[in-house]
C-alpha cells in the first residue's frame, strides 16, 4: 500500500504517508477502501484499519488502528463508504458498522455505532456496495436495494428524501456501485443505469458497449466493456478520465 497513513489506513504499524509501495498484507481475496478507512477479505477472515473515529472498523471502539485488527464476523464481500462499513456474510446477510448521519446503517437515529449489527428488511443478498453517505445490495436474482442518503437522488426511487429502511429501486441487476453522491448499475442485459447528482431516477447509459464491471469515484465512473475497452465519465478536473484533457463528460 502507499499514499496518506496519517490515520493508519495503509496497515503498516504506523501513522505514516508513504510515497513508495509496501507490502502489508498475503493472499488478499478483495480490498474495499473508504474515505480514510481500508477493509481486507482474506481467505480465512476479514481486517480493517486506519481512521476508526466514527466506529467504522466495528471494533466495539472509535479508536483509529495502524495495523489490521480483525472484524467480528465471517465475511463473503465488504464495502466502505466514506466513514461506514458493510460486511455481507456468507448467509447473505448485510452488517453495518460506522457512520449513520443519513441512515446508511439502516437504521434511524444518525448515532455512529462501533459494532457490526445486521440491516433489517433485507432478503438473502449477494453483493454489497457504498456511496460516501448510501449503501446498496442486490439479490441472486437481480434485485437492487439502496438506503442512507438520498439528497443527490442517489436512491433512485424518484425523491430526494434519504432513508434508513432499505429499497428496492432496480431489477435484473448483476452488480452496482456507489459514487460521493450516485449510484451506478451493471444489468443483466450488459448495460449500465445511473442515478444521482441531482437526477433521482435510473437513466440508461448510451453509446456504451455490453458491460461486464463497473467501479466509481466520487464523482467518475469507470466502464469494463466486454469489448476489453475502459470507458470513463464524469468529473474530470484531476484528470481522473485519463483521456489527456480536464473536461468532464456525461457521456463515455
């Protein structure tokens, strides 16, 4: 790992920035990453590390962690929002740990909490995703579930009135992601939907390939086509779309 560790979220023992790769961790199966947080899926168990202020490692404290310490449940997949975390477990169930300002724990009442506890009114899910402030999970059969913050729209549901009780907003999804402020979905067809930064409903993609992998940032989304291509829009200031210029695109 490499870049900032002030609060320990590159998992080497210190509170370090680093400009140079380390090695801290073997045999990693997947790797979610939040705002100054890391969560680490390995064979056997799951880690977290780094900024801990909100409960977000759901260690049972609010104490930041320079190395891995393990989270408290088996895991299948995780996902990190800004300053919260989601465990799916091998049951399908979904646990939430972190920040819950809009509900992005699924539950009302915006305290913080330092342990994991499920999200109720979920079926079995297979996947989990986060925005900064909203969570998402979808079943085997194609269901899109959404809950937390809904100010940008990034619920989908039409509003923009956020929700603690999980969603369905979207069928005949394969997999999704979660931006600062949006939401992104891969269907089953191949194509890809969006909804967020100020549009509260799903729209279609167009001009895109069938799609086989989506990832987000906070304000960019990335596009594997299963043409091998990656295609990229959105916010473009940092040069994040990769195409040599700092104009940003609605369209890929």
């Amino acid at each position: 790992s490499e870049g900032w560790g002030y609060d320990g979220q590159l998992g080497d023992g210190s509170f370090l920035n680093r400009t140079r790769p380390i090695r801290v961790l073997e045999g990693v199966l997947g790797v979610a990453v939040g705002n100054l947080h890391t969560l680490v899926l390995l064979p056997d168990k799951a880690l977290g590390f780094g900024h801990n202020e909100r409960g977000q490692l759901g260690d049972g404290t609010f104490a930041s962690k320079g190395k891995p310490v393990p989270l408290s449940l088996p895991a299948k997949a995780l996902a990190a929002g800004y300053a919260h975390s989601l465990i799916l477990s091998p049951e399908g169930r979904v646990y939430a740990a972190g920040s819950n300002e809009e509900g992005q724990l699924g539950e009302s009442g915006g305290r913080p909490r330092s342990r994991f506890l499920p999200v109720e009114g979920l079926p079995p899910v297979v996947g989990v995703a986060a925005g900064y402030f909203h969570s998402l999970a979808w079943t085997e059969g194609g269901d899109l579930w959404a809950w937390g913050s809904n100010l940008s729209g990034q619920l989908g549901t039409g509003t923009v009135e956020s929700s603690p009780r999980p969603l369905k907003v979207l069928e005949r999804v394969r997999s999704a992601v979660g931006g600062g402020s949006f939401t992104a979905a891969l269907l089953q067809d191949g194509s890809v939907w969006v909804t967020g930064l100020d549009s509260a409903t799903f729209r279609r993609l167009e001009g895109l390939p069938k799609a086989r992998a989506l990832a987000a940032g906070r304000a960019h989304l990335l596009v594997l086509g299963e043409d091998g291509q990656v295609y990229a829009l959105g916010e473009n200031e940092e040069g994040q779309l990769g195409d040599g210029t700092r104009e940003g695109r609605l369209e890929a």
